[in-house]
C-alpha cells in the first residue's frame, strides 16, 4: 500500500469516529476506533508510512499539532485514553478503550 492510501485510511477512522450520527453509541464507535489503530500499527507497512509529515486536518477531537503521521495517531489515542480513564472502573469496554489507547 501506498502512503497516501495508508494516510487516508488513518484518517478515514479518526474522522469517522469523531463524526458519529446520534444513533451510534460513542462508546463502542470509540473501542473500534481503539482496535483499528492498534491493528494498523502492528503492520510494518504501516509503521514505516508513520514517519511521514502530517499535512492534513486532525479531527476535531485532536488537538491542533505538528508533526507525524504518528503523532496524529498518538494524539488520538491519549485523547481517548484520557476520555475514558476516569470512566474505566464503571465498564469493561471503557477500561478496554482506555487499555488499547496507551
């Protein structure tokens, strides 16, 4: 796969998860978004295209940054993570969002 088609598979998942339509429970839409990109991340190819600049638009649940490819993902996860962790004791699909975040 190529970087753009890697990039835009990333960002496809963030944006989806951020722009959900109000029959969708954000909690299971955020544990998904949590399995996709620890998925993604355990393949080299992957990996590798992670290095790449970061040109377009964060979702607007990421903080505006500069950086990586990776540091897109990273923002991502910490912000989810840190969604959930003081929820984390009320469920076991939180503490798993929470869990697959860091």
């Amino acid at each position: 796969a190529c970087a753009e088609d890697i990039i835009g598979l990333i960002e496809g998942v963030l944006l989806a998860a951020s722009q959900a339509p109000e029959h969708v429970c954000e909690t299971t839409l955020s544990l998904i978004e949590a399995a996709i990109l620890l998925n993604l991340t355990s393949y080299r190819e992957v990996c590798a295209e992670l290095e790449e600049d970061y040109e377009g638009n964060a979702p607007e649940s990421v903080p505006d940054f500069e950086g990586s490819v990776a540091d897109l993902v990273a923002m991502a996860a910490l912000t989810q993570a840190s969604e959930f962790l003081n929820k984390s004791k009320a469920s076991t699909v939180q503490d798993s969002i929470v869990q697959m975040s860091f």
